[in-house]
C-alpha cells in the first residue's frame, strides 16, 4: 500500500494506494522476459512461476509502474523475482484474491471486469468532479481498476503508462535482426565452403 | 621447398588466445540462453548467470593480465591492427575471389595478420569494449540505473553481441574449417606454421623474418620468434 498525505482545499487528504501488480493487458514484464515465467493468464491478469524466473531482472526495469522487486544476490546474479500474483490459487479456485478478501472497509472489489468497469464508472459519475476511473484505457486496460478522485500525481499514478521505446526496440527489432544476421553469415559461410572447395578440387585436378 | 618450421604465435599469445576464445563462447552460450526464447527453459535455474559472470571475469582479466606480461606487444598489437593503408584495399578487392577458392596468386603478399585477420581483430576490440563497458553497469549498477538507461545498456550489449558474434562465427570459420587454412589452427595450438604455408599465406611476413639468412630458410626461435605476435 501506499500512502500519500496531499493538500486538498486547504486541508489535508489521505489518498491510500493499492501500489502492486497492475496486471496489463500491454504488459512489459510479460514482454521481456526471457523463460516466460511471467505471462498472461487466460483470464487476462500477469500470472507468475517463480520457478522458471532466472533472476535477470528484465521485467523490474520495463514495468511501466515500478513494481516487480529483484530479491537476490548482486555479486552472483542469483536472484528471484516478486510480484502479485493475482493470488492465482484462489482466483482459479472461484475464490476472491486475498487482499480482496481481507480489506476491512470493502474498497476492493473482484470480478468480471466488465462488471467491475460498469462499478466503476457509476461511483465515478456518483462521486462526480475530478472523479476518473483509472485503468480502463491505460496499456490496453489494466486489470485493477482505480476509482481516483484526486489528480493522478497525488496518487502517485503515472498518467500515460507505456511500454518503453527502447523495449519494443530490443524485443521487436534488435531480436529479429540478431536471427537475420547470424543466419545470413552461417548459410553464407556454408555457401563458401561448397564453392571454395569444389573450385580448389577442380584446380587441383586440372593441374 | 624448406621443410622448416617458422614460429607464429608464441606462448603466451596462444594462452591469452585460448583463454580468452574459452571465456567468449562460454560467454555467448550463456547469454544465448537469455537471447533465444527456445533455449530459455535452461537458464530457468539462474545458474547459467552465474556461470556468464565467472566467464565475464576470466574475459576481463586475461587481456589485462597479458598486457601487464607483455606491454610492449600488446601497445605493438593494438597498433598493427588500426593502421591500415593502400594494402589493405588490395586485400579486400583480391579477397572475394580468394576466399571463394580462386587463383591464391592473385592474392597480394600479406603480412603476418592480413587485412581480414585486422578487421577481425578490430571488430572484437570494440565489441570487447562495448561488452565490458555494458555488462559492468548491468552487473553492478542495475538498481541506480534509471530503467531507460539500462534498456539502452541491455540494447548495447546485444548489440555487441550480434556484430561481435557474427565475425566471431567468420573467425571460427576461417580458422578451423576454410579448406585453405590449412595450418591456421594448427599454428595457434602449436604455435608454428611450415615455410611454404608462411610464404604462400603470409608472404610480405615471411620475407620480413627471413630477410638476411641467405637461403630464406626460417628457423624456430630465430628472428621469427622476435617479429611473429
């Protein structure tokens, strides 16, 4: 959780923020990571095997809202990552996730996320004013939904997460490209062989 | 024709090229697990970063180690393989043909590293650079990176390695499988390449070793284990 004390017409407001996993529907973590230990559930939210992370840590810098932690050791490179993981025994289960299940005043709710947009747009509309329903559009939709009624950088939100430039850069064309060229050198390099050999055998013969 | 031996590449420059040789293809291999998602499952366990760092120290610290030993070589190599004149264009216009199994008389006389050997030599100077420079920040400096910044290291990193591989794959080849290097390999496990491989591969060298003996016979530990590198 995170908590963010801000003014607010001249008096001070508590904005308490649920600061885990946002499960994105564009997700980052799911993008870079190698082994695929982080990948979408088919019900939509970012699942995690923390037995095929290989500890790199690729998905702790291409998280567009700073949340997978890297525990480990920096000298030897063994490390694990940690994330929500939706509480995918429970979810599977027809069970609420456990942080759903144990917020006392009710502020989390869990279901279809239709269901839960139409929830979340009425107690927008209720609450009125600056008012939004975070997570409906960002990266595609999210899977947690915020109702927000204060401004984004109160909450600490970002306003236009995105995937970074440089990981759709590294993972859609630099990655193709290293194919592309290793493929051309080594059919190349066997193109060479088979020619320089038959016309080194025929200069030979012809000797 | 001689049937003497002439001495390449000395001993300690054999080590340093072994060494290092081991250090990169572990180094490639293990990195490769992170690169291809097909080979991923074996990096599952981490233990193939912590293998790619053993490796990355060995890579780091062989060419050091070799300098400290031999400075003078060493400054001597990284200059022989950046200077580059009117020869080297000759090499490259004559290469195509040579390397495709044509007329090796049309070839220029080289000396002892040819243009392609500098290239190479050039290419995994930069790429090694690039690596190191990279891979010190991944290392160490992953957590007060800005997530941006390390992309871009990331990126650099493969990037080395596509450029850096690629002419590593040519190299490999070139050194143990080209049907006309026929003692390449030989003479960086043993050191020595017969006369008429020196001549015929490495002409303006062989003149240069054994200008003065006459007969331009070279011997082992004459004057060719002063010049060869």
């Amino acid at each position: 959780m995170r908590f963010n004390e801000v003014e607010s017409d001249g008096d001070l407001a508590w904005l308490f923020t649920r600061r885990a996993c946002m499960h994105c529907t564009e997700a980052g973590c799911v993008k870079v990571c190698p082994t695929k230990a982080v990948f979408h559930h088919d019900l939509g939210f970012v699942a995690y095997d923390k037995d095929k992370c290989t500890g790199c840590g690729y998905c702790v810098e291409a998280c567009p809202f700073d949340v997978p932690r890297l525990d480990g050791s920096r000298l030897t490179g063994k490390a694990k990552m940690n994330k929500c993981i939706f509480c995918i025994d429970r979810v599977t289960s027809g069970l609420e996730p456990a942080c759903v299940k144990t917020c006392p005043p009710g502020a989390l709710d869990f279901g279809e996320r239709d269901a839960m947009v139409a929830k979340g747009q009425a107690r927008v509309a209720e609450l009125g004013g600056d008012a939004r329903l975070y997570g409906e559009e960002e990266l595609d939709g999210l899977h947690v939904l915020y109702v927000v009624n204060h401004s984004l950088k109160d909450h600490k939100l970002p306003v236009n997460p995105e995937v970074s430039p440089s990981v759709t850069l590294w993972q859609d064309i630099l990655q193709p490209v290293g194919y592309g060229v290793v493929g051309v050198v080594a059919g190349g390099l066997l193109l060479n062989y088979m020619v320089a050999r038959a016309r080194m055998v025929k200069a030979k013969e012809g000797k | 024709m001689t049937h003497h031996e002439l001495v390449k590449y000395s001993r300690g420059a054999r080590w340093f090229h072994w060494t290092i040789t081991i250090a990169a293809l572990v180094l490639a291999v293990t990195g490769l697990f992170l690169y291809v998602p097909a080979f991923s499952s074996i990096a599952e366990g981490g233990i193939t970063r912590v293998i790619h760092r053993v490796a990355a120290v060995i890579f780091v610290a062989a060419p050091l180690l070799f300098f400290l030993a031999k400075p003078g070589r060493s400054l001597h190599f990284v200059k022989e393989i950046f200077t580059w004149g009117k020869d080297d264009l000759a090499w490259l216009k004559a290469a195509p043909d040579y390397y495709f199994g044509g007329d090796e008389k049309k070839m220029p006389p080289q000396g002892d590293m040819n243009t392609g050997q500098k290239l190479w030599a050039v290419v995994a100077f930069f790429s090694a650079l690039g690596f190191v420079f990279t891979g010190i920040f991944m290392w160490f400096l992953k957590d007060t990176l800005p997530a941006e910044v390390f992309d871009w290291m990331v990126i650099v990193h493969d990037l080395c390695f596509i450029v850096g591989g690629a002419m590593l794959l040519v190299h490999l080849y070139l050194g143990a499988i080209h049907p006309r290097m026929t003692e390449s390999l030989k003479s960086m496990i043993k050191g020595k390449v017969s006369a008429e491989y020196a001549q015929s591969h490495h002409g303006k060298w062989y003149k240069e070793i054994t200008a003065g003996e006459g007969d331009a016979k070279g011997t082992p530990g004459g004057q060719g284990e002063k010049q060869a590198h």
